[in-house]
C-alpha cells in the first residue's frame, strides 16, 4: 500500500529499516538496566569509548546486511552462517583454528572485544585502537562496496 504513495523507494527503505535501529538501541539499554539490577556494575565504563565503538560497529554491520540483502535479492538465498563465527555464543578460541581465522575476518568479533573491554574494564580509546581500526576499514571499505552492490 505504501507503495502507490508518493513516497520515494529510498525514503520508504531507509524508514522501514530505522525501526530495527532504534528497537535494537533500546532493547540493549533495557539489558544493561536489568543488568544493573542484578548486580551489574557500570561504575568503570568508558563511555566515549563504547559510543565510538557502537557506532563503528554500525556502520560496519550495515554493510553486511546490505551486502547480505543484495546476496540474497541476486540468489534467492540467504547468508546466515557468517555470524556464527563471531564469538557471541562461544568463544573463538574452542573453534579449530581455521575457523578463528575466519571469525577475525568479521566486525562482530571486534565489536564485542572492544565493547566487552569498554563496558567491564574501562578500557581507554588507546587501549581500543585495534578493534577501532579494524571496525573503521569495515565501515569505510564495506559501506560503499555494499551500497554499491545492493545497487
């Protein structure tokens, strides 16, 4: 229905696609509440360093699912196995060690280094710069080649 409106295609996709965001950003806060409630300390946070790191986390992972999203317009398929590999579920390290390879080549991996070093030992943004980099050529590289093979 919305279609046959006057709303331009990118207007309605980036729209329809900021729901997520803003559910994602609140779901994370409601976490860190409840968190708090049973006992989780955010008294050594380093702030600066987990805005800098959500927010090149992102980027980065917005590349991906537009990456992921042309993937599957051209084949009809899905991707879902790449985030397997960054460590939310398990550690990288009881993977064999090709496989911790492949994990290093995913901006999960460095998003949750980074963001665990910030949130639970208020890690400075010079101790961060690794994951920093790392997220920043993802934004930077992945971003355009992404939008550029979405389109």
């Amino acid at each position: 229905m919305v279609l046959v409106t006057p709303t331009s295609p990118v207007a309605f996709v980036l729209f329809s696609s900021l729901y997520p965001f803003v559910r994602a950003a609140l779901d994370a806060l409601l976490y860190l509440l409840a968190g708090t409630m049973f006992g989780l300390s955010l008294g050594r946070v380093n702030l600066l360093a987990v805005l800098l790191l959500f927010l090149l986390s992102v980027a980065a992972f917005s590349s991906i699912g537009i990456l992921s999203a042309s993937f599957t317009l051209v084949f009809k398929r899905g991707d879902p196995f790449l985030w397997l590999l960054g460590g939310v579920f398990y550690p990288l390290e009881v993977l064999p060690r090709f496989l911790q390879h492949a994990g290093q080549l995913l901006p999960i991996t460095h998003a949750l280094v980074g963001m665990r070093a910030a949130l639970l030992r208020n890690a400075s943004i010079l101790e961060l710069l690794p994951q920093i980099g790392v997220l920043g050529v993802f934004a930077m590289v992945g971003l355009p080649l992404s939008l550029l093979a979405f389109h």
